[in-house]
C-alpha cells in the first residue's frame, strides 16, 4: 500500500470516526423500519442497541486504523448483548439482521466519507475485506453466545418439566415456587381432571443408536406436545426411555377426544417414520389419582400390538379389559371345540367369528345381524346351526353366547388382532 493510499484510508476512517454517533442513529433507524420486532421496542431497548454500535464502530475503526491488535476480549460487549437479546425473546433470525443493518450503516458512511476521487474510491476499496472478517467473526461469536443462552433455558425448561413430572407422578401438588407456576401454566391444579399418556419405540423404529433414540424421543415430545385439544398446552417429558405426558381434561373436554387426539398423533409419527406404542390411562380426579393413572397407562402399553398402535383404557369396556388380561389359565379353561372352531374359523375368513359378535350387537335379532353381515337371513341361520353343531353351544341361549364371546375376546387378545383404541 501506497504511503498516499494509506494516508487517503486514515482521512476516511477519521472522517467516521467524527460523526460515529450519527452513523449509530443511521443504523437505529434502518432497524426501526426493517425488523417489526425491533421496531415496537422501547427507548431502553435501543439505547442498548446504540451502546452496542457504538462499541462495534469504535473497536473497528481502531483496527482499521492499524492502531492496535485484535483480542478475543473486546467482543465481550457483544456476547452480552446477545444474551440479552435471548433473553427477551427475540427470535435469532431478528438478531442477526440487526448485525446487518449495522454493518451496512458502517459501510454506508465509510463510502460516503471516502467521496467521489479516484483516491478516495481505491483506499474504501482496501476496508471491504478486513471489515468483512471482522463482522463475519463478530457475528458468529455473538450468535454462539445467543444459542448458548438458548440452550441453557432450554435445558433449565427441561429440567423443571421432569421436576415437575415426578412431582405428579408421586401424588404430590407443588404449593410454591417454579414448579407450581409450571404446573399452573399447563393447567394442572390439585382436583383437576386429568389423564396419563406413555409412549415407547416400538422395536426396530428409532432404535439404531443412542442418538436417534434420543431423537425419536425428542420428535414424539414435540408431537404430543402440540396435542392437547382446544389447543391446550401438554406436560411432556422423555424419562427413562419413554414419553410420559399429562393432557388436562378442561371443561366440556371428553375422554374421547383426547384418545382421539393422541391417536392422530401415533398415525402421524408413524407415517413419518417413528413407530410409536401408546397406552391412555382412565381419568384421574386429581394429582393425588395420577400414581395410578400412570400404572394404568404403563399397563395398557401391554395390549398394543408389535407393529405399534395406542391401547386407550376409556374406550375399553369392562369385558374388553378383562379378556385382554387373561392368563394362560383363562385360555385353558376355553372348551377345546369352541378354540379348534375359531382356529378353522380363522383360515376360512373369520365368517362365524363375525356371526356371532354381529348376532351379539343386534341383541339376538337374527334378520338385523344378516342385514348388518349383507347376507341373507338363512345363511346366517345356518352359520348358527353350524357353531352349535361344532361347539355343543347355541347363540340364542345368553350363557353359551357369553362363552363364545369371551372365548373370542381371549383368542383376540392373545393374538394381538382385537383393535383396542
């Protein structure tokens, strides 16, 4: 560089650095006009944002100026200035266009001072790149420092979620303090109606590592919550390998409506590729029932099938719940010619299985369960006939029926065949 060209650079960096307040004007305005989040803020918050411009132009012309070295420290300003910015919520991609503004501010002024001479036009030209690595490297340590603040709330939200989930999950109200505001904000209160959701990977699907694993979790949590109906918010925490979460059953809301809810949500991550097990509680009067509803939905995760699905407790019946749970013993006290019908029953279509829940459904009203079957009234007649001559039961007899039924219900359940949502 020319001892002429050197000379023309420092005339323009001094020529900025007299009306550096203006150029920080310059740049609050721009923000005003170009960020809407910024542009609704108060005179405090921009008197922040004029300090840190400020800062920004004086550290640079100095460099600029070859006055003296560069040192890490000197941006420390400005990693507190991002932290405050996460703090307050503004959204990263505003911050950085601030950062933008800013430099285009900067660089607006040192064109205008270089002026219109050739030689003003070649030294401007000899700021571009050092002014570009500066701002590049003092953007990304300012971004570095604001996604760390980012991280660190996210993990302090993570925190008092799971504080909070154990809380519930032993019975226990928090009366004070962050974990009764949590719970508030998810409308949680000690007589609250509420209900209990787990959910597991089921085998082979997000299970290739711990990472994906973590991430499958993560993908459920951000699934489920958004779940909650009427927009309600969800308590959702990922715990010892599963997602645990606590929809709150608000006025008017039915129990239906929140398996119907998480049922969208399993078909969803599954078209998506994450293959959810989902077990729904029944509804706890309060806190104090949510150690039970918890068993409940742990429970329930046992009458899902392998290839997943969600076993919802308030859309069983009582005789549902009950053939599920059969035991070995229950299976070997159905009559051998009830179970050899059913398996034969099975590889020619399941036709007689269907008479007889359809004849069950229509309370023995043999015509409506061939209307409801689109067969005709003598072909359910015979398939009748032919279930008693096989089994030694007749349908239109309510013990028999029952047997037959439970019988079903048992061959359903231990076949994982029966739909439990």
């Amino acid at each position: 560089m020319t001892e002429q060209l050197r000379q023309e650079r420092l005339r323009i960096l001094c020529a900025v650095k007299e009306q550096v307040e203006q150029v920080a004007e310059s740049a609050l305005a721009m923000m005003r006009a170009e960020i809407p989040a910024y542009a609704v803020q108060d005179e405090h918050f921009f008197e922040d944002v004029r300090q840190q411009l400020l800062s920004h132009y004086r550290v640079q012309l100095a460099l600029l100026a070859g006055e003296r070295s560069f040192a890490l420290e000197e941006l420390a300003f400005s990693r507190a200035g991002a932290m405050r910015r996460a703090r307050a919520g503004f959204a990263l991609e505003d911050f950085i266009s601030a950062y933008r503004v800013g430099r285009q501010a900067f660089w607006e002024a040192l064109r205008d001072c270089a002026g219109p001479s050739a030689a003003g036009q070649d030294a401007v030209l000899t700021l571009v790149a050092p002014l570009m690595r500066y701002m590049d490297f003092a953007s990304s340590q300012a971004a570095q420092a604001y996604l760390e603040f980012q991280q660190h709330v996210v993990a302090d939200a993570d925190r008092e979620r799971r504080d909070l989930l154990e809380q519930l999950l032993a019975g226990h109200m928090p009366v004070r303090g962050p974990l009764m505001a949590a719970a508030q904000a998810y409308g949680i209160g000690a007589q609250v109606p509420m209900m209990v959701v787990t959910a597991v990977c089921v085998d082979g699907a997000g299970h290739g590592s711990a990472d994906s694993a973590a991430e499958s979790g993560y993908i459920t949590s951000a699934a489920i919550s958004a779940a909650g109906v009427r927009a309600a918010r969800v308590l959702v925490v990922v715990r010892h390998g599963e997602v645990v979460a606590v929809p709150v059953l608000r006025t008017g809301t039915e129990p239906d409506e929140v398996c119907a809810r998480f049922e969208e949500v399993q078909r969803q991550l599954a078209r998506d590729g994450t293959v959810l097990a989902m077990g729904i509680s029944t509804v706890a009067g309060g806190v104090a029932e949510l150690p039970r509803a918890y068993q409940e939905a742990r429970a329930a995760l046992e009458f899902v099938p392998s290839g997943g699905g969600v076993a919802a407790l308030p859309r069983l019946s009582p005789f549902q719940y009950l053939a599920l749970r059969a035991d070995d013993i229950a299976r070997q006290l159905v009559d051998p010619r009830i179970s050899d019908l059913l398996e034969d029953d099975v590889r020619r279509g399941g036709v007689l299985a269907a008479t007889v829940r359809a004849f069950a459904e229509a309370d023995l009203n043999l015509r409506l369960a061939a209307e409801r079957l689109r067969v005709h009234h003598n072909t359910a007649h015979y398939r009748l006939r032919r279930i008693e001559e096989r089994t030694g039961r007749n349908p239109r007899r309510i013990a028999d029926l029952m047997e037959l039924l439970v019988a079903l219900a048992i061959r359903d359940g231990a076949s994982g065949t029966e739909d439990v949502q």
